[in-house]
C-alpha cells in the first residue's frame, strides 16, 4: 500500500474544524462565507510535515471548538486558508460545481475530471509527497464556500475497480479517513461521512511556507 510518512495524528490538528469565516463583504453582493478553515489546516498541516514538525499540540478548552481569532494558530490558518484560495486550481471549486456529474455534449464533467485527476495523486504519493485536494460537493454556486472541502492525501491502496484514498480530512481530528473512488462511478464515498459522498476530486496546487514561530 503505497503511503508516505504524513500521520494525521502528528502532522493534524488537535481539534475539528469549526472556524466561521466571511471572505468578502462588497456593496450590494451576498457575503461570501466558508464553513471552515479546512483549506487553511491542510496547508498548514503539509506546512508542519515539510519541515519535519509535528502541528502544535493546541487544545481548545471547551466550551470554545477552535482557536479564538486573534490566537496566532487562528490567525496562521486565516491567512493560508486565504492563499489556497488565491492560485489557479482553486477556480475548480467553481467550475466543477456548476457542471453536471457526467458532462454536457460539449464538455466532460465532474466524473470523468476526478478519474483524470487520480493518476496524478497517485503518482506523488508513490514519490512520497503527500498533497492537498480539492473535494466537490456542491452543485450550486450559493454553497461553493460551504459544502466543498479540502483535505490532505497522503496514501491510497488498489482495490477492485478503483482506489482507496487515505486521508487526514479537517474535520475529524486524529483519525485516517478512507475516500472510495471506483471508474465510471459518479460518487466517491467517504468513510468519515456515511450517506455523504463526494461528487469529485482534485489534486489542488500548494506550495510549503515558514508558520509563524508563535502559532506553534
């Protein structure tokens, strides 16, 4: 089973992913809110496994869920939670949600760019090179910033017909999460999300950086 060393018990978050956010507030547009900073922990994550360091071991103390904003960790995870937005592959999440699972006569569609996507996943993993990917479940526009994900890949095992991909999602802490991808199959079911697949996946861009000394 090829894997890397990323181990979401030492590289993850001590902690689910609860954050609020509103992106953007302009004149007369809806805010633009995202659940979370999943985005955010899985850079930051791959940040504190490129260098060799386990995440902060930070434990909110109930009844908070998640570092206070203005907390330097929180504030960490804004701000690469921002960046994973601002690169190419992040316009994905728009365009893979309006489009039909199965295409258009004019284009491909959600099922067959994910199938497209899984030799590239695969192929860091067998380099030892876990990566973040984009995860699609909306269909509209209105939930882009709510019912997408990110998360990191670190491992993927052969299974008939398809691939069984490992990986730390953000939103269950400390555990592996399994994402059950099979050819010419429209839905990628997820271990950590029983009734609640997935309509595709991508491996999304990321590049290492520093975090702060004081987020951990």
């Amino acid at each position: 089973m090829p894997t890397t060393t990323f181990d979401p018990a030492v590289h993850g978050f001590r902690f689910n992913n609860r954050f609020r956010n509103v992106i953007a507030t302009l004149p007369g547009v809806p805010k633009l809110r995202t659940s979370g900073r999943c985005g955010g922990m899985a850079y930051a994550a791959l940040d504190y496994f490129s260098l060799h360091r386990a995440a902060p071991k930070f434990v909110p103390v109930p009844p908070a869920r998640v570092p206070p904003d203005g907390h330097p960790l929180a504030d960490y995870l804004l701000h690469r939670q921002l960046e994973s937005f601002a690169n190419d592959s992040a316009l994905r999440f728009i365009s893979w949600t309006v489009f039909p699972d199965e295409g258009l006569p004019f284009a491909k569609g959600v099922r067959h760019w994910t199938a497209a996507e899984i030799p590239e996943l695969k192929s860091s993993i067998d380099r030892g090179v876990p990566v973040v990917i984009g995860l699609i479940g909306a269909r509209s526009l209105s939930n882009v910033g709510r019912h997408n994900h990110q998360a990191v890949a670190f491992g993927y095992r052969l299974v008939r017909g398809g691939v069984d991909v490992l990986i730390y999602d953000p939103n269950t802490h400390g555990v592996t999460s399994v994402l059950h991808w099979k050819k010419g199959e429209s839905l990628i079911q997820a271990s950590n999300r029983p009734g609640r697949p997935w309509r595709g996946l991508f491996v999304h861009d990321y590049a290492a950086r520093v975090p702060p000394k004081r987020a951990g």
